[in-house]
C-alpha cells in the first residue's frame, strides 16, 4: 500500500512538471514534439495516460499525437528496460565489427534492435555515431547510475559486459529480498 501510494505520489509529480512545461511551451510553434520529448524524458516513455493528458492539455487529438510519436523514431510507446543498450552503428564502429556485436547482443539476450527483454534488463537500441570512434566498435549503456561507455568491443567482451551487469542485478535483487 505504502509503495502504491508513493508511486502515484511520483505520477502526479511528474504529471506536474509535464504541466508546467505544456504551459511554458503553449504559444511556441512545433510545440508538440518538444513537448513529447519533455514527457518521454520525465516517464522513461510515452504511455496511453500520458498522451491522454498531453491531448487534454494542448487541445490535439489523440490521433494526431499517436501520429507524431510514431513518426519519430525518438519517441517509444513501451517501456525499456533497466539498461538501455545504445549500440553504434556510425562508420567506424560499422567498419570495425559493430555488426558482429550486435550478433552477440542478439545471441545472448534474445532481442532485436528496439526490442526489451522478457525480464525488463536490457533494450538494445541501435544509434548513429557516440562521438569516441577511437574506440570504435563501442556501445553505451544508460541505467539508473548514469552511463557507461565501453569500447575496443569484441563478441566476447560483450558477452561478459552483459552477464557481469545481470549478475550485478540479480545480486542487488536479492539484497532487496
Ligand atoms: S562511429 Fe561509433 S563512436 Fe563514432
């Protein structure tokens, strides 16, 4: 009960920040996509009550929202998961065997580029350059700590970059217990 109740206590905070930026940004032309970008950072994603709120708020139609969000790659209507794995596919990385670590993020964890695993872990996502070619092929990994880079990648540094973080999980869930 007591967790519900925080969590809906954290849901009207954040429908109270997405109100305060709808109304700073109500008079500015294109507002609609800054908006959902605003919405999509505060709620991890853009889900059904969200867009529901948004279309209350700026007078657009759900439609037309929906439209919007699914035109723009940016823009997710799912959750991901606790680790959002940002994989290079720039040149250098495309030339060094980022398509090789991509298979190995396939193989171990069963998911294609866009995809959550069944567990909630890890949601590969596939991106333009990251800026440190030097260490091409690299991927990020974003999570609740802040983000990590890893480069110089081979299939099996993947691999276990992957497994030290579900075990990393699986032991901070236990502790939890
Ligand atoms: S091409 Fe991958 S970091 Fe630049």
């Amino acid at each position: 009960m007591l967790t519900e109740d925080r969590e809906t206590n954290d849901e009207t905070q954040q429908f109270r920040e997405l109100d305060v930026f709808i109304d700073a940004h109500k008079d500015m032309e294109g507002n609609l996509i800054v908006i959902l970008q605003k919405a999509q950072s505060i709620f991890g994603f853009l889900p059904r009550n969200v867009i529901e709120h948004i279309s209350k708020a700026t007078g657009r139609t759900q439609a037309k929202i929906y439209g919007v969000a699914t035109f723009y790659t940016q823009f997710r209507l799912e959750p991901i998961g606790k680790n959002l794995i940002l994989l290079c596919q720039g040149t250098a990385c495309h030339v060094n065997g980022a398509l090789t670590i991509e298979e190995a993020i396939r193989d171990e964890l069963e998911i294609q580029d866009g995809e959550t695993t069944e567990d909630g872990l890890f949601t590969l996502n596939n991106v333009a350059c990251i800026g440190c070619c030097s260490l091409a092929p690299v991927m990020m990994i974003r999570n609740a700590d802040g983000e990590e880079t890893y480069g110089n990648l081979t299939k099996e540094k993947t691999v276990d970059i992957l497994r030290a973080i579900r075990e990393r999980e699986s032991a901070n869930g236990r502790q939890a217990q």
